[in-house]
C-alpha cells in the first residue's frame, strides 16, 4: 500500500472529499473560506459583497474539484477562480450599477476608502514580512504559496524539515505578535 | 490538554498535521472549551489566508492564471 503525501491539508481534504467524504468537503470550505476571502475584497466594496463572491467562488470550486487533481498545489488554481469571480462579479456591478451625477465624488471616495483599508491590512502583512529574515520569508512562501511540504522546502534550502517546521511557525509567532498585524487579526476573527 | 501545549501544538493543527486521533479530539475539546484558545486557531488561520492571499497578489501580474 502506497502512502499518499499531499502538499496540504486542503489538498488531503479535496482527495477525501472526492472519495465521498461529506465531512471533509464542509471542512475543507472552512478551511478556504478565510483565503478566498481576502483574495475578492481586493475587489469589492464591501465585505458584504466579498463574503457574496466567496459563497460563489466556494461553489465553483466544489464545481470544478472533480477536475483537480489533489497532488498538485491547489492555491493557484483557487487564485483563478477567485479572481475570474471577482471580475465577472465587477464586470456585471459596471453594467448595473447607476451612480447619480451628485453622488459620484461621494461614492468614489467610499469605495477608494475601502480599497485602502484592505491595501492597508496587506502593506501591513508585507511591512512585518519585512521584518522577518529573509530565509523566514523564503520558508513563508514556499509553504504558503507554492504549497511545497516541509521535506520539498527543506531540500531547498538544506534544512530538516523538522526546522523548517520550527522556523515556520516562529516566523508565523512572529507575525500576529506584530501590534499591527495583531490589531487587524483580531477585527477580522469574526469573519 | 493546557493552554500551552495547545500553543505548541497550534501550527501542526492549522497545518492539518495533527494526526493521531487521540490527541486531536483532546485538541479540540479544549478549543470548545477554551475561548482563548480558539481565538488564536482563528487569528492563525486568517493571518495563514491573508499571507496566501498576499503571495498571490504579488504574484497576480507576472503568474498566467489558468483559465476556468
């Protein structure tokens, strides 16, 4: 018997829920919720809208999961979907959305208003980011975005994965120990 | 299972590491239990999806994105 090794947990979870396990797919929307999420605000004006994008990009995802195959990184595939929903979503609000004449300043500067808060949380990531060594960044964004486990980083950069794994969450430790980032996790841990 | 061994366990859970069923369901008996701790799984998996979103943004422009 061979032992699959998935690049993550959602991953793990896409191939259980493929199998039939209901359980896994309510985990696994969970699980993407939060990502998908941050990737549409960046393109509403409100988080309203966002969480109204993120139930239809989380459907088409479930949609399309049968054509993934779980051994390969989700997160760029789901980044598609995300922001090809985040457009036709956009593309539909320029069709149907009338601005009174008088009211157009006003809008504008609301929605540019909104567009900063959620720039601002992320300049806010990139600016503790910053702090960080640069092999903790390096180790971030191979387990974060290219969803390489911690053996595949490990080889990388010729460490154990072991470390890695310390180094990771250390790097993540000091990250929300950041006031700012802090300040943002905790208005956005209702969500 | 205390506050601070959930702390040290808190990335291999976020991770999806935690695997040994014993230890999971004490993990996450105290997290229905613990409002604290539950906050900071919380604030860990959001700060992990802002990150994700983050490294995708920045590679938004220079990535081709599959097409659906």
């Amino acid at each position: 018997m061979s032992l699959i090794v998935y690049p993550n947990p959602e991953s793990q979870l896409l191939a259980q829920y493929i199998c039939g396990d209901s359980l896994s797919g309510s985990a696994l929307a969970d699980r993407l919720r939060y990502q998908v999420f941050y990737l549409v605000r960046q393109y509403t004006s409100t988080s309203e809208e966002a969480e109204d994008i993120t139930q239809d990009c989380l459907l088409r995802i479930f949609e399309g999961m049968s054509t993934v195959d779980p051994e390969r990184p989700l997160y760029p595939w789901i980044c598609a979907i995300a922001r090809n929903c985040s457009i036709s979503w956009m593309r539909q609000q320029s069709r149907i959305k009338s601005i009174p004449l008088e009211t157009v300043t006003e809008t504008l500067t609301s929605e540019n208003q909104f567009d900063s808060v959620v720039n601002g949380h992320i300049a806010l990531l990139e600016k503790a980011l910053a702090c960080l060594e640069p092999l903790d960044r390096e180790l971030l964004e191979q387990k974060y975005y290219h969803e390489l486990n911690y053996t595949e980083i490990g080889a990388k950069v010729n460490l154990s994965a072991d470390c890695v794994r310390k180094r990771i969450s250390r790097a993540l430790d000091r990250l929300q120990g950041d006031r700012s980032v802090m300040s943002v996790l905790e208005e956005e841990v209702k969500m | 299972m205390k506050c601070e061994q959930i702390g040290r366990k808190l990335q291999s859970y976020v991770d999806g590491e935690l695997t040994d069923p014993q230890l999971l369901e004490r993990f996450e008996i105290h997290l229905t239990r613990c409002e604290s701790c539950h906050r900071s799984v919380l604030a860990r998996r959001k700060l992990v999806g802002m990150l994700k979103a983050m490294f995708g943004l920045q590679r938004e422009d220079s990535t081709v994105m599959t097409p659906l």
